[in-house]
C-alpha cells in the first residue's frame, strides 16, 4: 500500500521565507502601504482644524488669567503719537464708585446678561438706531481683539467672541480689563492713566463724583474732557453718579462689586 505523500507547501513557504532572509528583505508590512492621498488630506484637515481650535481657545482663555500687553487700538495710536499712557491697575485698585460708574454709564445690566443685552438693543431698534445697545462685554472684545470703527465684518467677529468670552472669563474679570483699555483721552488707555492725567491720584482714590465724570468720557474721549464738561454732559454725569448709587442698592453690581 502506498504511503500518503506528504504537502510540501509548509516547506516551499519556510523556504520562501529563508530566501527573503537570506538577501536582506525584511517582508512587506500592512501599514506601510501609503494611504491614498484623499486620506491623507482629511488627517491633515482634522489636525489643521484642531490646532486653529487649541489656538483659539488659548487666545480666549489667556486675557482671563493673564493681562492683556497691548490691544490694536493702542498699537494704532503709539504708532500715530510715538507713545502712549497706559499702566495696568487691578481691580482691588480702582474705586469701587469708578467700577460702579462705568457700569452704570455704559451697560446697567451688566451682571444681568450673558453678553448682548437684548432689551436695549430692542429699545435701540425701536429708536431708529440714534443710540447704541453695545454691552461692556462686546467693548471689551471689540477693544480686545477687534478694531474700532463700525462694519458688518467687525460685528460679526464681536458677536461670535462675546459669549465666549462671556463662559471663559468671569464678570469682575471682563470689567477689569475693560477699565484697563479703555480710551479715556488722546493716548490715555486705562483708568489708572486717566485719574493721574485728568485728576493727579491713583484709580483707587477717585470719588463718585471724579469717577462719573471719567464715565462720561468713555462713548466719545478724545472730544471730551471731565474737568471742562458742557452743561448736557454734566447733567449727564450727575445720572451716571445717581445710577451707580442705584446698582448697588438694586444689586446689579454684585456680580463685581465685592
């Protein structure tokens, strides 16, 4: 009876094997095969796109924790004037009838909104636009990050940035900064510049009435001066003073006053 003959396969294969070992070649790899160029060109975009996303972010959250150097309005007006006046106060610095003041002039429900206050820009609309609904929180963007001067473009960057700014930076924080870039004068940036220039004293020392008067300033400061105010301007700043008395009393500094 003759014996089964025995597959050689396992033997051709383990010589096979041999060979590609013997002249040096290693066998080929699965993952070595290039990815087809559509592939990679997703890959690229994923990585792309959360890169763009970590560096947003970043620029978001860095202004809460850190502050600002410099904005592009104060770049713009040291490149015009050769320098300008800014020095950094913290927020325990500056009068609380300063904060208080520049909440009332600027943006009374400031600790009541989530960055667009919808019954002024209502009350805007209705009044056929001949006075603005712009927040603390979409100035201190727009000072921030943005440029001056009014755009759709310009609106848009303001609306996308202002509610996240509004969930990564707290309300004292927001106004902080804003009293620390805001244009207080020709080349005068901050509160801390704006009380040595117009009054001599540090932010910390300035009275209501000082502080309402610097209030004043802020929609129009390079045509306004608190020590030489027109009539309708110091009416206004004795509002400004009555209405900082009524947000402390009211509770819509809370959110900053403490």
């Amino acid at each position: 009876m003759a014996k089964p003959t025995k597959s050689t396969g396992t033997k051709r294969s383990g010589t096979r094997n041999a060979g590609a070992k013997a002249a040096g070649k290693k066998p080929a790899r699965r993952d070595s095969v290039p990815l087809p160029l559509a592939r990679r060109l997703r890959r690229a975009a994923r990585r792309g796109a959360l890169a763009v996303l970590a560096l947003v972010a970043l620029v978001l959250i860095a202004p809460s924790l850190v502050n600002p150097p410099t904005t592009p309005t104060m770049m713009s007006e040291r490149m015009r004037l050769g320098d300008i006046d800014q020095q950094w106060a913290p927020m325990r610095e500056i009068a609380p009838a300063m904060q208080r003041a520049a909440v009332a002039a600027e943006d009374a429900n400031f600790c009541r909104h989530w960055g667009f206050d919808m019954g002024a820009i209502r009350g805007a609309l209705e009044a056929g636009g001949r006075y603005g609904a712009s927040t603390i929180s979409q100035q201190t963007v727009k000072n921030v990050y943005l440029w001056q001067g009014r755009s759709w473009p310009r609106k848009a960057f303001e609306a996308v940035l202002t509610p996240m700014v509004e969930l990564t930076w707290s309300k004292r924080r927001i106004l902080e900064v804003y009293l620390n870039v805001a244009e207080f004068g020709e080349g005068v940036f901050g509160v801390d510049a704006a009380a040595w220039h117009y009054y001599g004293i540090p932010p910390s020392k300035l009275s209501r009435s000082q502080a309402a008067r610097l209030a004043v300033l802020l929609p129009n400061p390079k045509d306004r001066d608190p020590n030489h105010l027109s009539p309708t301007l110091l009416r206004r700043a004795d509002q400004v003073e009555e209405g900082a008395a009524t947000i402390l009393a009211d509770g819509r500094s809370d959110c900053f006053d403490h």
